[in-house]
C-alpha cells in the first residue's frame, strides 16, 4: 500500500448532561481524530484519553503522531505488518494513539475488501452488537439491560432509586450497578442486603480498595456477581481475575492500547471463565464505532455500554444507530461505517 499522508484533528465534545459518579464529574471529552490515508483511501481513528485511567496527555498523543510522521516516508509502499509495527512502536506509551492507529488501518482494508470492520477482523464476526443503557435521568423502555451508577448521594438514595427503576420497567430488566469503587467492606455489605430482591447482574466495582483479601470477604457473603473495571489498570488485576473470585470484566478498549494486545487481554480473561462487557470511553462517533465493531469480532454477546447516542449531542446525524436503539447490524456497515470525511 502506498502511503499518502497522516493527519490529525483535535476534538472537544460537550455532554448532553455531565456524567458523575461516586469518584468524578464528566462535561466534556476531548481526543484527536487520526486520518490515516493509504491507496489514496481514508481510515479514521479516535484517540481520546480518559482521567483517571490514561497516563497519557493529549499533547503526549500528538507529539507521537509527529514522530510517526517523520517515519512514514511519502509514496512509499507499506505492507500492513509493516505499518502494524510502526504503529506498536511509536505508539507503545501512548495506548490511546495505538488504539487509534490500529484502527485507522483496519478501516481501510476492510473498505478496501468492501466488509465490516469487524468482519475483516474475524469472518465469524457477531451479526449484531446489543446495547446497553445508562440511566442518567431519562427512562428508556427500548433497553432490557440498565446501567446505574451508585455512589453518588447517600446509601438510602441510591436505594430509593433502584427501587424506583425497578417498579418503573418491566419486570425482565436487569440492572448493572456500578458503584466506582465508592464503598468499604462493612457498607458495601449492608448495602447488597437491602438490593438483592432486584434484577441484578452484577455490581462494578464495589469497594474503595479490592484485593483478593477483601474480594474473598464478599464473595463469601454476597450472591451477586462481580465486575471489575477500573481495577484493570492496576497492578493487581491479574491476581484478582486468576482468584476465579470475579465474573466479570469490564473493557473499555479505546483506551487500552493496540488491537494485537486487547485480543490477547481477552483470550487470557476467557481462560478463567470470566465474561467480557464493552464499556465506552465517551469517544467521538468514530471511536465508538470502533468499540461496537471489536465487541463484533470478539463475538461478544452481550450488552454493552457502547449507545452514546443520548450522552452526546454530536452524535446526532453521525452515528448508524439513534438512542432508542438496543442494537446495531454489523453488516450494513462498510468499514468503520462513518468517516471525518463523509
């Protein structure tokens, strides 16, 4: 393939409504919008670090595209190892960027083969990505899975809330607690006391500070399945997932790093028989629809976090889904499905 050019563009997105939870407060996401041209074809990639779990800047991300571009010598013809290679390597402290990249890539060559993203990826890709819904205010009867966020006000009124979802869906919905490491053993406790009569799948990270330790303790007194997230940036996750402890893991892969190393997170996940659940970033339409093609290709089948539709108002117009959808057809799209140039 013939390069052409590298480009790049900053990105800063308002919040429909700020997102909070037990830990922080989101109003607005900023990224960079890679255009990898190739062939004299565009693939686009979303890189978008997210506090607290990325340690790279944005300023970090542009300085590497900057070298990268130095490397990328024009009209030269690049194998795709090749530019897998160069991607790993100037973008191997910067996971976002390497995310973005990879792809940027794989855009191109499923275009250019005229299949999904996640098809070029693996041919026995999932047809559909089910979603999931956040409750951030609004009732929505098209999504039989909810996810809530506890840890933002009092124990009762995280209660009451539940309490009120619950009697205001129907029945079959299940609920995904997620409680941002918000809560000590002793709460965390009392709290699945006073919610375990309600459809619960699991809870996402319960405790202020999770060790084999404390995930035994509660394990021993509570029935509910747990999910880690945030605890997969920390040194310790892989101790907590080889515990057989957990029954969940939750990725959100935009800012994970390189597609070669999130397949290989996910096939050692799998040998523990943990399920995996795709959690957005809050990225840009193309770094969402970059998610929703992975959780495809991973033949995920669950719902995942990934219908930004209602959280962001630059959604409307671009994303191949609206809010009220509980899934996407994979196949109706080409490539990505959407480009910066479109």
């Amino acid at each position: 393939m013939i390069f052409n050019a590298i480009q790049s563009n900053r990105y800063d997105i308002d919040l429909i409504n700020p997102l909070k939870n037990s830990q922080r407060l989101i109003k607005q996401r900023q990224g960079i919008i890679v255009q990898l041209m190739l062939d004299n074809q565009c693939g686009c990639g979303d890189a978008a670090p997210l506090p607290p779990y990325s340690n790279e800047s944005l300023t970090e991300i542009s300085w590497a595209l900057e070298e990268l571009k130095i490397a990328l010598k024009h009209n030269s013809n690049y194998t795709k190892n090749d530019l897998l290679n160069l991607f790993s390597l100037y973008a191997q402290s910067v996971p976002a960027l390497h995310y973005a990249l990879d792809m940027s890539l794989y855009d191109i060559l499923a275009r250019k083969e005229k299949v999904p993203l996640a098809t070029y990826l693996n041919s026995s890709n999932l047809d559909c990505v089910s979603f999931s819904f956040l409750y951030n205010g609004e009732i929505n009867q098209s999504f039989k899975t909810i996810k809530v966020k506890f840890g933002t006000s009092s124990i009762d009124g995280d209660i009451q809330l539940l309490n009120n979802l619950y009697h205001k869906y129907n029945h079959d919905v299940i609920f995904r607690i997620d409680a941002n490491q918000a809560y000590d053993i002793e709460v965390f406790l009392d709290l699945i006391q006073k919610i375990k009569q309600y459809n619960i799948q699991y809870i996402e990270e319960p405790l202020s500070s999770l060790d084999i330790h404390s995930l035994k303790i509660i394990k021993d007194q509570c029935d509910i399945p747990i999910a880690i997230d945030e605890t997969i940036f920390q040194e310790n996750y892989k101790e907590l997932i080889e515990s057989k402890l957990l029954d969940y893991v939750i990725l959100k892969p935009s800012i994970y790093g390189g597609l070669k190393s999130i397949f290989e997170f996910c096939d050692y996940v799998k040998k523990y028989n943990l399920k995996i659940v795709l959690s957005s970033a809050l990225n840009s339409v193309i770094g969402n629809l970059a998610d929703i093609h992975l959780a495809s290709a991973l033949q995920l089948p669950y719902d995942h976090g990934l219908n930004n539709y209602a959280l962001i108002k630059a959604y409307q117009g671009l994303a191949p889904y609206n809010k009220n959808d509980s899934m996407i057809m994979i196949n109706d799209l080409l490539g990505l499905g959407v480009c910066i140039n479109d």
